[in-house]
C-alpha cells in the first residue's frame, strides 16, 4: 500500500483508516485525518519535507511522517 | 483594572490575525508580562467595549488545540483550566481564520467543551469572496450555539461587534458543550470520569488526565481518582484520536449546511507564488537575496541613528560633569551609567532595523517557506527549519535569537541551536573588528573594486556562520539528549504585512533586548566602573607619584593628567586583575592592558573599545575612534619594540572575539531558556576554550 511519500507533485490520495492509531495527535488535530483528501503541492530536494494540504490545511511534513501514513490513490 | 471588568481570553490558531485582533482592541493600552513560574511572555491588554464596560483581553499564545505540545501551548490550558475567580478568564474569544475554518473549529469545538461563555470571531471575510467562500451565518450560530461574528481585523471591521458580542456573552453567562464527546466514544468510562467531580465539566476532567494538568482547586481524592485514569495508556491515546475524529466529524456535518466554496470563483494566487518561493532552486536563490539585502540594510540604515547615540551620550557626559559637583556620585553617573545606558541604546537601531524585517518576513507567510526550504539541511546539523530564524537574528544579537529557538519543539534540535546561536557575529562584535581592522588591515582595494578591509569583515561573518554549522554537526553527533521529535509546520496564506503587527512585533523584539542584556549591561558597567576606579596603595597615591616625577619630566599640565588616569587605571583593582591574567593571555600576545578590555568586556564586546581607549589615556571630550586608533596604532610592545597591534595581535584578537563568548546577558539567557546552569556553563567554558585555542595557534603562526 502506497503512503503519502509515495505521491507525486499534483497528485491527490485519500488517507486510510488504518492509518489512524500511526498519526501524531497533532497532525490529526490540523486535519490529517482518515478519508481526508490529500494533495502533494511541492518537494524540498530530496523529496524531505513535504508541502502537502490535507483536509484544506497546508502543512510541511518530514518524509518519516510521511513515510507512515498510509493513502489510497484515487483511479 | 477594575472588579467589572470582563475577564476576555483570545484564542486561536497561529496565523489566524489573532495578533491583529488584539492590537484592534487594545490600541496601545498593552502590555506584556510574565506567567508565574514560566518564562513565556502573558500579553495582556484593556479594550472599552462600551461606554461603561471594560474588558482586560490576554492573547494567549496561537495553538492549533488545547491539548499542548511546547510551552507556549501548555499556557493554553493552564489559563483555561484555572477556577480562580480573579485569573479564570470570564469570556473566551476564539478568531478563526474564513479559509481554514474547519481547522479553526477543532479548537472551538474543544474550547466550547469546557463550558465556558464563548465567542467566535471568523477573521478574514474580506477574502471570502476571492476565494469563493460563502457562509450562512444565521445557521452556522444556530449549529454553533454561540455568537458568531464576522470580522476583518486588519480592515477594523466587525470590531464594533465583537464588543457587543463579549457584554452579552458575559451578561448570558451560558454556555454549553457542543460535541459531548462523552456517548459517541465510551458511556461507561466518561460516565466514571463525569462522577469523580461535579466541579468540573467532563471535558475538563478528561483533558486533567490526558494533560497530567492539574488545577490548583482540586482535591486531593479527585486527584488521585484522576490519576487512576492514567494507567491504561493506550486506551488513553485511542479515546484522544476517536476524540479528534469524532470533532471533525461533528464540524463537517456543520459546515456542510453552512459553508460553501466554489473553488472555480477562487484565484490560485497563492498556487503560483509558492511555485517559485518554495522552488527547488530559485527558492534558494531568492532566499539569498533577501539576506543579502536584510544585511546591506542593517549596516547601511543604522549607521547614522548609532552615530548619533553614540555623540548624544557622550554629550550627557560632558554636560553632567561640568554641571554637577565633584564627587564620587558624579563620577559613577559620567563614566559609569550614562556610558552604560548609552552601550545599550546604540545597539537599538540595529536590532529595531534586522527584527523588523524579521517581522514582515513572518507576517507574510515567507518565513515558513524558509523552514521548508531548509529544514533537511538544517537537519544534517542537527537543527529544525526553524533554527534559521534564530540563526539569522542572532547576528543582531542572541538575546531574542535565542527567545525564538522556543518554536522548536524537539529539545535536541532546539538545545544545539541555543548552543551555537553566539558563534553569528552579533552587532557587539562589530566595533571590535571595525577598529582591528582599521589598526591591520590596510585600506586597499584588491582586484581594482575590492575593499580588502570590507572583504576581511565579510570573512569574519562567514567564519561565525561556518563555526556555528561545524559546531551544530559536532553537537549533533555528540551529544546524547532523549527527545521525541515530530515536525510539522503549517504554511500559512501569503498575505501583506500588516504596518501595526510589524511595528507591535519590532518594539516587544527590542523591549526583550533592552531589558534582558540592558539590565545586565548596564550593572556590570558599574561593577566594572567601581573596580576601574579604586584601588590599593599605589591607586591612591598614583597623583603624588606622577606630579612628583612630573618637575624631572618637563611635562605639561595635559600630559601629568594622562599620566595619573594611566597610573591609575594600571593600579586600579581592574588593572590588578589584568596583571594577574596576563601569564595566561601572554602566548595570544595580548598584555595586562589587552588583558583589562577582555575582562571589561565581558559586560559586552564593544566595551572592548572603550575601555582601550581609557587605558591609552584618550581624553574624555576627544573620544572619537580615530583617535583611539592613532593611539593604539602607536602604542609599542617594549619586549619587542614592535608596534603592539601588529597583525598577529590583531588577528589573534578577533579570532577570540569570534569565538568567546563574551557576552554576560547570553549567559544569563541561556541558563533562563535551558532551565539550569549545566548548559550555560558548558557553553561559556566551551567556547573559552576555542577561544583561546584558535587565538593561541592564530597568534603563533603568523608571528
């Protein structure tokens, strides 16, 4: 199952269920939550960290963050 | 502050123009103190919300929940939590920013929990329509059970109205929980929660057992009720996540009624500026440009406001001297607090000038660009993103540099940025290496355009930049500090600074540094001037000696007084402590008098130059720099006959300058921020150390 580091520029996924007990409080707090939608805006080099927006929220996340947080990609 | 007076608590998420709000309200009846026990700045303020009614509003620190992960968040609950009649805040105001308001609610739906009177400021509508936002305002209060306002703070708009809101809120004095989080999760184990105290609301009960955040009104019994909750926590941690999904849910369900975005209304001006800001290389290149252009500016804007302090106090001096009566206090206001004062004040323009542009950098969302750029880098040192902030004001000084590390959330990342923020050359040193520079460097240019004495300086700043990277790596590897680390770091809108928060934002940056190094600066120039100034025997005597020399010399009234103030100064308690140094500092090729401005500057590096030209009897009406050098520049070491300040000297000197950190404030700021003396007292020594030792090998090779 492909996670949010594995999405490319532009692309969208939809964070999993089972994702839930793996994300951070606080992320989940800034509306990183299962079924949210979620787009990858842009890559710092070396694809560390992350400028995604999830749930309407724009947010940089490390790719270890990134790494655990398991999506479904959209068809 | 009077006992009507509504108790008002501003809340909300960062960058929602909650600081805007605040200065609306406010104006200029603010100011900021300290939470009991805590180091984080309370801003407290008084707003007429009619013509009768008065409310102090505390803008407590931008949170995205009450459940804290810093210390600025921890306020947060702490103010909430508090049952005191006289601290318990009456009415909470909670700004929410239009385009993130589902974001924005989780935290009112968890503030409206702790059932407390509650009002909703939505910020930003003026942007609603670019955006093509429409909300239904009747409904969503209806939904909310509260007062909701619409506002643009930065506009002035719906002020008028949040003032009405807050008096009545406060005269209805009810309020209701709104997600009841109790039944959706597990009945059975909120409902033992909800029996351990009728005191509380459930909410609260939960968040002392999530929080470990016990209020002082607690009993004993509840508490350790409280505490048996604890045990399982795994279970703890599930309830919280089913907690924040189950909000969201309640939100969605609200905002689905009520708010609506027709994204083909909306321009994507943000899309396309992120395009090139956060760009994986021109994302660099503009950053560079704006720190190139942030340090031209410093030097070239402040030089005339420090020029003019620098001739202002000096004049206070002189006219003090004239007009008052001889005397020991006479001379403890002249040489010992007006120069104090004024070895402060000269350093405001700077500071005012670097944080300023730190603030529009902020206020426009730029700085979390920044972060993102460089946080993998920052990361190989063992920084954060944030570290750059730091970094880059601490070339004004460390004082606030290292007030902004508080950002950081992960103690290792935030501890090595403490450590290594005084290696950046900071506005103190500056005075320092311009007068070296000027004794060893000759003006000339090299390649026809260079300026070799400008070129030397900009090697210097390097050499902090370069010093405190290299130190961050070693730190990194070394040290072994438990944190847990998690970064995230929201990106905010782009939008125009506002010239109120700006200027709010320059004058609390430069409040912290009057009063955290000025208070520090300005005792030890007295300590250091009651040393300079008295004596054993042959301090007392040094008038006699000199005057009875004087008929063999053939001097001239001018020079006998050179000679007591030198013979003086040489006799003096500090002059003894120089003299006593002096076996230390020989190999750097420093003397007792070099030894003297090390010590004296331990107050602030710049003393440095005053005190040389003290000690080189420079008169005290003609105390210009170019005087100070001809007299430096002529001064002769009597071991060798050589110049004194020759260019091992000089560049021995600014190489310990560069490292040691003479800095007596940051010392006292360290051990402030790091909570205790360990990690001071290993910087300090630390950086003496390489101090002495690259001074040490600089001194020996060259000469």
């Amino acid at each position: 199952m492909s996670t949010i580091a594995d999405l490319h520029k532009g692309e969208i996924g939809y964070i999993s269920e089972e994702s839930l007990d793996v994300i951070p409080l606080k992320l989940l707090e800034m509306g990183c939550i299962p079924g949210a939608e979620v787009i990858l805006i842009q890559l710092a080099p070396l694809k560390d960290p992350l400028y995604i927006c999830v749930n309407g929220s724009h947010l940089a996340i490390r790719k270890e963050t990134a790494d655990l947080i398991k999506i479904l990609k959209s068809e | 502050m009077s006992k009507n007076d509504i108790k008002v608590a501003l809340i909300g998420n960062p960058n929602t123009g909650k600081t805007s709000l605040f200065n609306q309200l406010t104006g200029l009846n603010q100011k900021v103190g300290n939470y009991p026990g805590v180091t984080v700045d309370k801003k407290e303020g008084t707003s007429k919300l009619s013509a009768t009614q008065n409310a102090i509003i505390t803008d407590l620190p931008g949170t995205y929940s009450i459940n804290p992960t810093s210390l600025d968040e921890s306020i947060v609950l702490k103010t909430l939590l508090k049952k005191d009649i006289k601290e318990s805040p009456d009415v909470i105001l909670v700004v929410a920013d239009v385009e993130n308001l589902k974001r924005n609610l989780l935290l009112f739906s968890q503030i409206k929990d702790l059932e407390i009177p509650t009002v909703l400021a939505i910020n930003m509508v003026d942007q609603m329509h670019r955006k093509g936002i429409s909300i239904d305002l009747s409904l969503l209060k209806k939904e909310l059970n509260t007062e909701v306002i619409l506002i643009s703070a930065r506009k002035s708009e719906g002020i008028d109205e949040i003032k009405e809101a807050i008096i009545r809120c406060h005269i209805a004095a009810k309020a209701s929980p709104l997600c009841g989080i109790d039944h959706k999760i597990d009945p059975d184990y909120f409902h033992k929660l909800k029996e351990i105290s009728p005191n509380y609301s459930l909410y609260e009960l939960w968040l002392m057992v999530t929080q470990s955040n016990f209020p002082e009104t607690i009993t004993k019994e509840e508490k350790e009720k409280l505490l048996s909750f604890k045990q399982d926590t795994s279970k703890l941690k599930k309830y919280q996540h089913k907690e924040t999904i189950y909000r969201y849910q309640e939100i969605n369900k609200i905002l689905k009624k009520t708010y609506i975005v027709d994204k083909t209304k909306a321009t994507d001006l943000r899309g396309r500026l992120d395009k090139i800001f956060t760009h994986r290389i021109f994302g660099y290149v503009l950053f560079s440009l704006i720190l190139l252009v942030i340090f031209q500016s410093i030097f070239d804007l402040a030089s005339v406001p420090m020029d003019l302090i620098d001739g202002t106090f000096a004049q206070i001096a002189d006219f003090a001297k004239s007009n008052l009566p001889k005397g020991v206090l006479t001379d403890l206001l002249t040489e010992g607090i007006i120069p104090g004062i004024g070895g402060v004040i000269i350093f405001i323009p700077q500071i005012a000038i670097l944080f300023l542009f730190i603030a529009i950098l902020e206020e426009t969302g730029y700085m979390s660009r920044v972060v993102f750029l460089m946080d993998k880098i920052m990361r190989r040192f063992g920084m954060n993103g944030k570290s750059v902030i730091p970094l880059i004001s601490g070339t004004a000084c460390a004082i606030p540099a290292i007030m902004a590390t508080r950002t950081i959330s992960s103690w290792k990342e935030r501890l090595i940025t403490i450590l290594v923020t005084p290696f950046t050359t900071c506005s103190a040193r500056l005075p320092v290496y311009a007068i070296l520079i000027a004794l060893i460097i000759p003006d000339i240019k090299i390649f026809g355009f260079l300026n070799l004495q400008g070129l030397v300086l900009l090697l210097l700043y390097a050499l902090g930049f370069a010093s405190a990277i290299i130190a961050a790596y070693i730190l990194h590897k070394t040290l072994k500090v438990e944190s847990k680390s998690f970064f995230v770091v929201e990106m905010p809108n782009y939008k125009l600074p506002s010239i109120k928060n700006v200027f709010f934002e320059v004058v609390e940056k430069t409040k912290a540094f009057v009063f955290g190094a000025g208070k520090i600066i300005l005792a030890l120039s007295i300590v250091l001037w009651f040393l300079a100034s008295n004596g054993g025997s042959s301090y007392k005597n040094a008038q006699k000696t000199v005057v009875e020399n004087a008929a063999y010399q053939h001097l001239n009234e001018d020079e006998i007084q050179q000679k007591i103030a030198s013979l003086k100064l040489e006799n003096s308690y500090i002059g003894m402590l120089g003299k006593t140094i002096e076996p230390v500092i020989r190999p750097l090729g420093y003397d007792w008098k070099i030894g003297i401005a090390l010590i004296t500057s331990f107050a602030a590096r710049e003393v440095f130059v005053g005190t040389l030209a003290t000690i080189y009897s420079v008169e005290a009406d003609d105390e210009n720099t170019s005087t100070i050098k001809e007299k430096m520049a002529s001064e002769i070491n009597p071991d060798t006959g050589e110049k004194r300040f020759n260019f091992p000297v000089g560049m021995s000197l600014m190489i310990f300058y560069a490292f040691a950190m003479q800095c007596m404030a940051t010392f006292a700021i360290v051990k402030r921020e790091t909570k205790g003396w360990k990690w001071p007292l290993i910087q300090l020594f630390g950086l003496a150390f390489l101090a002495y030792i690259s001074s040490f090998l600089t001194y020996q090779i060259l000469s």
